[in-house]
C-alpha cells in the first residue's frame, strides 16, 4: 500500500509541471494564435447598399 501512495506522489509530482507548462503555453501562443488568425473587420469599406439622395421615393433617402 505504501508503494501505491509513493508511486502516485511520483507521477503528481511530475504530472504538475507539465499541466502548468500546458496552461501558460495555451494562455500565451493559444491566444496570440487567435488574435492574428482572427477575421479582420472591414470598418472602412461598406457592403450594403450605398445611401444616396436620389433613391426611390423621390429624393429621400432610402430605408435601409
């Protein structure tokens, strides 16, 4: 039973490390990954229909 309870100290002791490695890995390069595969947003180009004066009913500008 004694041997039971030391070999899993072990494999705790040597398990942790690696689990903290793994999380500080997924915190940094996972994240930076994600920011810059990210779909970029257009701000500047619109892809609806452009408002314009003249549209439909007679001058006013349209509604959507």
């Amino acid at each position: 039973m004694n041997f039971l309870a030391r070999a899993i100290s072990d494999i705790q002791a040597a398990l942790l490390p690696v689990a903290a490695a793994l999380l500080l890995e997924e915190m940094t390069y996972g994240g930076l990954v994600r920011l810059l595969l990210a779909p970029r947003t257009d701000t500047g180009k619109q892809k609806g229909p452009k408002h314009t004066t003249n549209c439909m009913n007679g001058g006013e500008k349209c509604s959507h």
